[in-house]
C-alpha cells in the first residue's frame, strides 16, 4: 500500500489507544510535538548525534512525523541521518 493511501492513526488516538485520555493525552501529545519541533531545526550531524545518545527522542519524533502531513521524518541513511 502507498503512503498515500494508507491509514494513519491520528497522533490523539495513538496516545489514548495507549491508554492515556483527557487531559492526560493531549499533555503527552503536545510532548511528542514538541520533540519534533525541537529536532527540526538541527543539521544531519546533530541528528545523529542525538540518535546515539538519545535514539528514543528520535523515534518519538518520527511517531509525530508519521501522524502529520507535511512534517519531517528523520531517517537513517549509511551517511547518517538524512532528514525528508
């Protein structure tokens, strides 16, 4: 299936399948979005940086990424981290 034509969970309900609900979820929702946007402004070098310290910052950002069109998904290439 393309990405294009696959189903994408909302970000919200990820987190309330998880188990969290009211305003429990949307203060964890608004943490994942915020790790986003912290990485986004970082050079490839810097992303991979943070993966060897911190890979699970990386993952939760791309778990935002997945859940929003537009937004950036950081992918490890044999150079490092090529952001798209």
């Amino acid at each position: 299936m393309s990405e294009s034509t696959e189903i994408v969970v909302s970000l919200r309900n990820f987190v309330e399948d998880a188990g969290v609900y009211t305003d429990g979820a949307w203060e964890v929702t608004y943490a994942i979005e915020k790790c986003h946007d912290a990485l986004c402004p970082m050079d490839d070098e810097q992303i991979s940086s943070i993966h060897q310290v911190i890979p699970e910052l990386i993952q939760l950002a791309n778990q935002y990424a997945m859940r929003t069109p537009g937004k950036r998904v950081f992918k490890l290439n044999d150079y490092g981290y090529d952001v798209s």
